[in-house]
C-alpha cells in the first residue's frame, strides 16, 4: 500500500483533507496515494510537515539492511 495512503488512514484523515493542507487538487493528491505519479521533494516535505511525521516515513527503503 502506498505510504501516503496509509498514514492517512492510520489517522482518520482524507485525501480531501490533505489536498487542502499542501494546496493542491483532490486529483493531484489522488495520483500520489495510487501510485499513479510521486510528489517532488518539496511536496513530500510538505506531506510528511502536514501529517506531523518523519519524511523517511513516506518513503520506501532502497537498500537492505545488512
């Protein structure tokens, strides 16, 4: 499941909602949380201030640990 969608859910917020904090439209928010396209950096830091996390939270590691 997508990151963003997850912690959404895991605090009761809705895509509207987060698509008023970071001003940009319910499509746009929409496409993040289905994968359909991936926020820039500074989106993302946006998100992850909104939602009062850590960035890295939204974000998949790229390499295992060993």
């Amino acid at each position: 499941m997508n990151r963003i969608k997850l912690v959404l859910k895991d605090q009761g917020r809705t895509q509207t909602w987060l698509a008023e904090k970071i001003e940009r439209s319910y499509v746009v928010v929409t496409k993040y949380c289905n994968n359909h396209t991936q926020p820039s950096l500074p989106v993302l830091k946006k998100i992850a201030d909104v939602l009062d996390i850590d960035i890295r939270e939204l974000l998949v590691p790229t390499k295992k640990e060993k």
